[in-house]
C-alpha cells in the first residue's frame, strides 16, 4: 500500500516515519511539513540517516492523491479538519490523529476544542480503539486515532463498564505523561529545568481527554457518565501511567476481576493482563504498542484499582495508527508493530 504522512515532523510523524519505513507491506511516498519544507527528514532527525532519507514537501492535495492510497495526518487539533474533507474528496483513506473527528457529539468537541467546520464527517469517522470499534473499523474510510491518556484509561475501565461492575457515578483517573506528549514545539512549561526533578499536575479537572474518556465509557454504558481525571507530567521522554479508581457494586475479589479482564481482552496481541500480585510499569511497554493492566481490589473500601500503562507515541499514536493500517488493509494486526519494550 502507498501511504504518505501529513505532518511528519513531530513526535508522532517521527514515530510513523521510523515504524512505516519497515512496514513489509508498505511504500512511504510522501512527507510533509510546514515547518521544513525542503528538509531532508534524516537531517531533521539524524537517526533516520540512511533509512529514510525523505525530503519533506509542502502539502499538495492532489499529490497526495496521485500518489497515495491512505494517508496520515498528524496534524494539531483544529487544523485537521481543514485538510481531511479535502483528501477524502479525492478517495483517499484517511487516518487522523488529531482530536478533530473522535467524537460523537458535535456539542461536546466544540464544549472542549473550538467551532468545527466539517461535522457532517462524524457519522463518517470511526473511533479508531481495535480492542473495542475493530468490525467498524475495517470498514471505514476515516479512522479518529484516540488520545493518548483516553487509550489508556478506555482500556482500564473498559471490562468493568461493559459488565455493570463499578459505580459510574464515582471514577477517578489519576494519569502521568512522558513530556513528549506535550509535542515537539517549545513552551516553558516543558523546558529542562521546568520538568527535570519535578513531578506536576496540569489543567486539573479541564483537560480535553476527559471528555473524550466519558464519551467512549458512556457509550458502552449506555448513559451519560462524568469522572475525574487528572493529568500529571513526568520527567520522563515517553510512556503513560494511569491509576484508575471504582467503587465496586457487588464485593468481588481481585482474582474474579482479573478473570474479567483476561476474558475481556483474550486474543488481544496488544492488552497484556498481568498475573495476580503484578503490576505495570512504563518501562514495560516504552516502544511498544502494548497496554499493561493490572488490578487489585481494596477489600477494606470495596474499591478496585486499576494500573494501565502505554507509550504514549505507540500505542498512545503512531503505533495504534499502524494497528488501524493494518486492521483497514486487512493485514496481521502485528505487522510493523513487533517491538518489545526497550525496558533501559
């Protein structure tokens, strides 16, 4: 297949890069970049040198659909819209992985980002999470590739949702980022000295995720739900780390719960449930398209806690974006994707 990327000069479209250059059934034809037209990539990032030595180009809609048979667009929220209804106009495939098409509800994005200017492609877009939309996804012509914290959390909460299992009224995430889901442009809260030896929270109880979280729990619920979810910021390059809180409506044990879970998720290549007494660490799954989980139920308040790691750039983005590919080209969902975790 000839996929080209739009937006290959952050974190994610490095990420893509570097993972669709050894893609076995796959041609990379085109980069582009507002910010390095002109630019070899490899120049850009030096451990591409002799691997993928692509000049990045100035988007051209029609080239891309000269050259192309799907595309990904790695672009900022609110500017994907300007570009996606113009490339699936031309037939293309797209998967994108903004916030842009993620929703359902046209009032709940514009409540969280801005005035959307192509919502008619709603109905259209499916929510790109293959342990949960894969029949749908297959057959789509736009993917929404998810965030990153809401992968992580969907994943956590997913099996205690669908089974009726916890209070909906009362969810806690308390989640933790590598900076580098910050993105690659400058601002003072992700300097050295603003996040080396430090640990901080950030836009408490008004980051965009949450309502993206409540909107996919909700839908496999069946009825509205709110939560908390607090985002924190770790001096670390990549990799997610969420705590999940549930009050339990029945007292069940840690044992049957994971029992639920690896029901939940069995023939899942990409959910990996850790044994009873185990739990995740993002040094587990850094470079990975894994998500860890692992639980345990505090007896003593009829409270389950939920541990759910990724790295955001993988299964978080550029990796659970090839998940799709694959899913979309009818190939292996693995395929490009067999990375261990580095662990150092």
């Amino acid at each position: 297949m000839k996929v080209s990327i739009v937006g290959s000069t952050g974190y994610t479209g490095l990420e893509l890069v570097r993972l669709l250059n050894k893609h076995p059934k796959v041609e990379l034809e085109i980069l582009t970049s507002r910010s390095f037209d002109g630019e070899v990539i490899s120049d850009i990032y030096p451990n591409l040198r002799g691997e993928a030595d692509i000049k990045c180009e100035a988007l051209d809609i029609d080239k891309l659909a000269e050259s192309s048979d799907l595309v990904f667009t790695a672009l900022p929220h609110g500017v994907s819209m300007e570009v996606v209804p113009q490339l699936l106009a031309k037939g293309l495939k797209i998967i994108d992985l903004s916030g842009d098409y993620r929703y359902d509800n046209l009032e709940t994005y514009e409540s969280w980002y801005k005035t959307h200017n192509s919502p008619e492609l709603f109905k259209d877009a499916v929510y790109g999470l293959p342990e949960l939309n894969r029949k749908e996804i297959k057959d789509s012509r736009l993917v929404a590739n998810p965030g990153c914290y809401p992968t992580a959390s969907i994943l956590a909460l997913a099996p205690l949702v669908d089974n009726d299992l916890i209070d909906l009224g009362n969810i806690i995430i308390d989640a933790k980022s590598g900076t580098s889901g910050a993105g690659r442009k400058l601002s003072l809260g992700s300097h050295f000295c603003e996040v080396n030896n430090n640990f901080k929270a950030y836009k408490v109880a008004n980051h965009r995720h949450t309502s993206e979280i409540e909107e996919k729990l909700g839908i496999l619920a069946k009825k509205d739900i709110s939560l908390s979810f607090t985002p924190h910021l770790l001096p670390i390059n990549r990799g997610i780390l969420a705590t999940v809180y549930a009050n339990l409506i029945e007292n069940i044990d840690t044992k049957f719960l994971l029992k639920c879970y690896q029901d939940y998720y069995q023939g899942e290549k990409f959910v990996r449930v850790m044994d009873e007494g185990k739990l995740p660490e993002i040094k587990h799954v850094a470079g990975s398209n894994y998500c860890d989980i692992g639980l345990t139920v505090d007896e003593r308040t009829n409270r389950v806690i939920v541990i759910s790691t990724i790295d955001n750039l993988l299964k978080g983005a550029a990796g659970q974006a090839i998940q799709n590919l694959n899913i979309l080209a009818g190939w292996g969902e693995t395929l490009g994707l067999d990375n261990v975790g580095l662990y150092l």
